[in-house]
C-alpha cells in the first residue's frame, strides 16, 4: 500500500484533511485499481447483453465518484491543472504518485533558486506579485510550503531603490504581513510613487514655463532693437559729417 505516496495529495493545500485521509486508506485497492470497473450490463442466459445495469457496477461507480471529489479536494491549483481531463480516482491517482514521488532534490533547490532570482524591475506590483506567487505554487506543489515572512523577505529584496522607504518600514514591523495584504501595501506605495513623479514632472514643466516667461528674457529681447535702431542712425551721423 502506498502510504507515504497517498500524504502527497492530502498535504497539498496545507490543510488538514482527516476525514478525507480515513476515508482513502479505507478505499485505496479501489483507486490502485485492485478492483477494476465491473462490465456496466448483464448477461443473459444465453451470454448476450442485456440493458439492464448491475448492481456491482452501479456501487463502483458510486465509490469512484466519492474518491474523485475527496482526492480532487485536497489538490493545491496547480496540482489540480496537472489532472485536467481525467475521468476516475485511480487517473488522478497514478498522475498525482507519478508526478510528486519523482521529484528530485535538485527539481526543489532549481524552484527556490527561481523564487529567490525574481526582481521587479519595470514591472508593475502586480505583476511582479504574480511572479512570485507562481513561483511559489510551484514549490507547493512539490510539497515544500514557503510562509508569509519568508516571501515578505524575498519579495522586498527584489524592489528597486525606489521602495527603499516602503522596504525599511515592512522590516520594522513586528506583526507578521500575508501574501494579500502585501500586495494592498505595495499597490498603495506605487500609486504614491507615480503621483509624486507626476508632480515632480509638472513642477519642472511649470519652472521651465515660467523661466521663457520672465521679465529678464522680456528686457533682454527689446533691447536687441533699440540697440539696432541706435547702430543705424549713428552710422548715418557719421556719413554726413564726411
């Protein structure tokens, strides 16, 4: 019996399933296909097939229906995208051993140095959030949970400079910060962020405005002609006292 496979699925999400648990181990030939699906119609007498639908098969059905909906429950989103299109306990039982009992060591530190290599960059707090958080799901899927504090961590060490402010006030909080209310707190400091570069761009637009506009530039320009004016009546001066 494999035990320790049967672990994998239920400790996907991270939550407790007991009921769920005692109930696998009770039905585990079924999803290992100890007992396979019996034929759906009766015989006759004389061996032809019947329309009649036999008991054994309807119970079989009715037990492969319970597992399905009671493994399909304890599958992390991930998990679940690996089983699409798979019709009976026992298919999604095979993937789900398949899948989680050849995962290497390797396979694990490959997926952390992933998480640990992402970085923000020019992209917008949400989608450097979804970055993270895919990466993340990856590593629970392989059973290899990565809390809140440790992703408040990685996450701020991928912030430009920008969130340099932002960065010392979350590592001087002493209450612990989900994965949600991250993002609301950095989503609020990004929208800061663009409002005070907006203003910071009017300001220069304004000052530079206001510079072409002053009245230095103003004397400057109408005495350019008068000094013209004054050259060209001077010069005549001078042509009559030849």
């Amino acid at each position: 019996m494999l035990l320790s496979s049967l672990i994998i699925p239920i400790t996907l999400c991270g939550n407790s399933k007991s009921l769920e648990f005692l109930m696998l181990i009770s039905l585990l030939d079924h999803i290992e296909d100890s007992i396979p699906c019996p034929c759906k119609f009766l015989l006759s007498e004389t061996g032809a097939v019947t329309q009649e639908i036999r008991s054994l098969f309807l119970q079989w059905k009715a037990r492969d229906k319970t597992l399905f909906s009671l493994i399909s429950s304890t599958l992390s989103p991930s998990a679940i995208s690996l089983v699409m299109g798979r019709t009976t306990a026992s298919g999604i039982w095979k993937i789900i051993v398949n899948r989680y009992t050849s995962v290497s060591r390797s396979s694990i530190v490959n997926l952390k140095r992933e998480l640990n290599s992402i970085k923000k960059n020019s992209d917008s707090v949400t989608e450097y959030l979804q970055k993270i958080k895919e990466a993340r799901d990856k590593l629970v899927s392989v059973v290899v949970n990565i809390d809140d504090e440790e992703i408040l961590h990685i996450v701020l060490q991928g912030l430009s400079t920008d969130f340099h402010s932002f960065t010392s006030a979350m590592l001087t909080k002493n209450e612990s910060v989900r994965f949600e209310e991250l993002h609301t707190l950095m989503k609020t400091e990004e929208d800061l962020l663009k409002s005070a570069a907006d203003n910071s761009k009017e300001l220069t637009h304004m000052a530079m405005v206001a510079n072409k506009s002053s009245p230095s530039n103003s004397n400057n320009s109408s005495i350019a002609p008068f000094n013209t004016q004054f050259n060209a009546h001077r010069g005549r001066g001078e042509g009559c006292n030849n």
